[in-house]
C-alpha cells in the first residue's frame, strides 16, 4: 500500500508517497536527500533570507537533509530548533574575524591523513567526509561535505599502521563525516582491523544517525558493531523534538545489544540555549538509556557565529540542572580551546571559601554548608607499587605540582616568564 510517512507533520504530503518498506530503507532516505532550494522549496515554504542562504551555501558547504528530517520542521515556526540546524542561511556567508578554518588545530596534530593525536592516550580517526545530514553548526565544515567520499584503503592503512606502532593509544574515536554511512562489510572491516590491534582497548564511534537518520540503525548493524565490543556509540541529539518514535527504537535497538551510548550536545542559540529545553533533552535521552555526556560550546568554525552564545550562557544552564534533576542527566559543559588546548571542563563554583581543616560550599538552592577536614592529614597516596613505580610518573599538568618536589610554577613557558620578569625587575631597579 502507497502511504506517506511524514507522520510528524503535513509537511511534504505532495512530495513523498512512498511505501512504509522504502521510506525505512537507510539507503532510500540517502537517494533522496533534499540538495537544493527547488528540492526544498517543494516540502516546506522558504523565506528570502533562506532562499538565498541554500542558493549560497553551495559555495561554502553544501545542503543534505535527509527526509525523515525534513519531516520534523515545523512549517509555521521560522525559527523551528529543526530547521535551524538543517537549513542553511545567509548568516552562514558573512564575515566574522572570530571564525577560524580549523579552530581546533586537528590538522596540526595530524601525523597522517585522517588522524588526529593530541591527548596521550586517544587519537581521533576520521574515515569518511560523508552526513546522512550537513548539520550547520559543523565545526569540520572545512572537510565534511566536499565531496560523497569514504576515505581511500591507502589513507585507512595508514592511519591504522599508525595506531598499531603506538602503544600508548587505548581508544581510538572514529568520526568523519558520519561513519555509519559507510556500508555494513566496511564498518566491520575497520573495526575487525582496529579490535586486532592488541593495545587498542575501547572504540567509540561518532554519529548523528539515531538523530537525522534512524533507520540506518538494524539488527545486523548492531550485530556488527556488538561483536567487537567495547564499542560505544557516541550521538548528538540536541533538541527535544528530535526525540522521536523512530529515534527512540533506533536507541533501544544498540542498547539491547549491550552497546552503551553517549550524547555530545553543542549549545546553538536559539535551539537550546534554554534551561527547559537542555532539562527536557537530557531526561529524555535518560529513557532511550543515551547518558548526557558534553555540551560543547560553539567552536570558533567558518560560517557558525550565529550560533554562538556566550560561556555564561552554558554555565547558568548546568547550574539551572543541578539539584533539579538526576546526577545522571547532568552533562560536563566543556569549551573545546581554539588552537588545540583540548576540551576544558567549564562549570558553576559551588567553592565558597577553602581554609586549612574546612571548606564553605553552597547548594543547589544557595545554602551554604561547612565541611570540616583534618587539617594533619595530608592529601596523596603513596601506599600502592604504582604510585612509586616511574612508569606511572605523573609528567605534566597541576598534579605535577602536587608531587613531592614538584615544580613551582609549570607550563610550556614557564621558565622563559621568569627570565622576563627577572629581567623587567632588573630594569624597573
């Protein structure tokens, strides 16, 4: 039977009449990805200010949006949280001096094409410049969308070849572009290859197709994925409205085949730079069991600073959520530093005071409480064979300071600081 299957709203009701068994086809939803202004124009009305942002976009980073979700935007909403983040505006073309190319510095730490080695103990591996969906906030923008293609075997063997001769990498996140575009026998290539990989300990994948594009999640998908667990599944709703049926089953289907989930939302304004929005997201991310796990502020990329909202704006919503839901659905609020200074944690300072035997402390609700220590007792450990053991050394960073003998002031110029100051009191004498 011939049915159309925008059930969310009566949005493309002249567009798609398809039957139930296409419309759930992943790869039928990809065919027939909505490009441009005409194939848009004809599902929903566009107003001048997005006609010419999708005419342009193409230009500086294409349009892709899947019909399912094209399916969720609001007709009569302009600012719908949907079609903010699916359809392109003229915002997206004009200058910002703040706008970097690739604000995270992701190539500077790239030993090989495709990889991404910056913290100790992780590399990021992008495999493929293909979405199901061109979000517009795209912080990779400079890669994604380019063109419809998976990495070469050459680049993968590469980086792969990479990661075998570095032992130190225990967990390898795979990201893109969106990797489960990729073909069934490719992802189980690349995580048989991975997962052979002694030292390789957890994989994470990155992807937002339980969000744009929920049907690309099957049985024999989550079979694959399962066999060569650990594998977490890292997603990105960002809105309520985007927790729908269709979701929810795709959820449901990874976690009853033992594959944990993750959120990374980014806080965009107007779509969820609110206290009730964040608050209904993650409780409801909590039903599909998907744990909160970042908010990122806005990166610094081309084309989003209508976007950005300021850091308070994050910090009054984590401090909004504490106390007033569960621990669980409270999300890490983390500015991913311009230049490649990594994700620092950002949140509310509930240290009031902090004095040797006592440290003052608010709640939630701004009471204010003491808690009462032993001031002889001295923080560290010392009693485990690791905590003396060299291998386990601490190298870097505030813990260094905290070691017997350790440093007084560190950082990667700090001795080059203390030759300045030196030699500005030498010339202010």
């Amino acid at each position: 039977m011939m049915i159309n299957q925008i059930k969310h709203n009566d949005v493309g009701r002249k567009h798609w009449k398809v039957s139930q068994k296409s419309w759930n086809d992943w790869k039928w939803q990809l065919r027939n990805q909505l490009r441009n202004a005409d194939d848009l124009k004809e599902v929903i009305p566009l107003s001048e200010d997005e006609e010419r942002g999708v005419r342009l976009s193409n230009e500086k980073f294409r349009m892709a949006i899947t019909p399912y979700y094209a399916s969720l935007i609001d007709q009569d909403d302009a600012d719908c949280p949907i079609r903010l983040q699916a359809v392109p505006r003229e915002d997206e073309i004009l200058p910002n001096e703040m706008d970097l190319n690739d604000p995270l510095a992701e190539d500077e730490d790239s030993p090989v094409p495709g990889l991404t080695h910056r913290y100790p103990d992780r590399v990021l591996l992008l495999v493929t410049q293909v979405c199901s969906m061109y979000c517009r906030h795209c912080t990779r923008r400079r890669l994604v969308g380019e063109k419809d293609l998976h990495f070469t075997k050459t680049e993968l063997d590469a980086a792969i070849k990479y990661i075998s001769e570095h032992e130190e990498v225990r967990d390898v996140v795979v990201s893109g572009g969106d990797p489960l575009t990729m073909s069934d026998e490719k992802i189980e290539d690349l995580l048989s290859r991975l997962r052979a990989i002694p030292h390789v300990e957890i994989i994470r994948l990155g992807t937002r197709t339980p969000v744009v594009l929920p049907m690309r999640i099957t049985k024999k998908l989550c079979r694959i994925i399962k066999k060569y667990n650990p594998v977490y599944v890292n997603t990105h709703f960002n809105h309520p409205k985007e927790i729908t049926e269709e979701a929810k089953a795709a959820c449901n289907m990874l976690a009853d085949h033992g594959i944990p989930m993750n959120n990374q939302s980014v806080l965009l304004r107007y779509v969820n730079d609110c206290p009730h929005v964040m608050k209904e997201l993650v409780q409801g991310l909590l039903t599909m069991r998907v744990r909160p796990y970042y908010v990122y502020q806005c990166d610094l990329s081309m084309g989003i600073g209508h976007f950005r909202t300021p850091v308070s704006r994050g910090i009054e919503i984590i401090e909004a959520l504490r106390g007033h839901t569960s621990g669980m659905a409270i999300p890490t609020f983390v500015v991913d530093a311009p230049g490649g200074g990594g994700k620092i944690p950002v949140m509310p300072n509930y240290i009031i005071s902090q004095s040797p035997g006592q440290v003052v402390l608010r709640n939630f609700e701004g009471n204010m409480c003491r808690y009462s220590e032993n001031p002889s007792v001295l923080s560290g450990c010392g009693k485990h064979d690791a905590c003396n053991d060299p291998k386990y050394a601490v190298k870097e960073g505030p813990a260094l300071m905290m070691q017997p003998g350790g440093p007084m002031v560190i950082g990667p110029d700090a001795e080059r600081t203390k030759r300045t100051r030196r030699n500005n009191r030498k010339k202010t004498k």
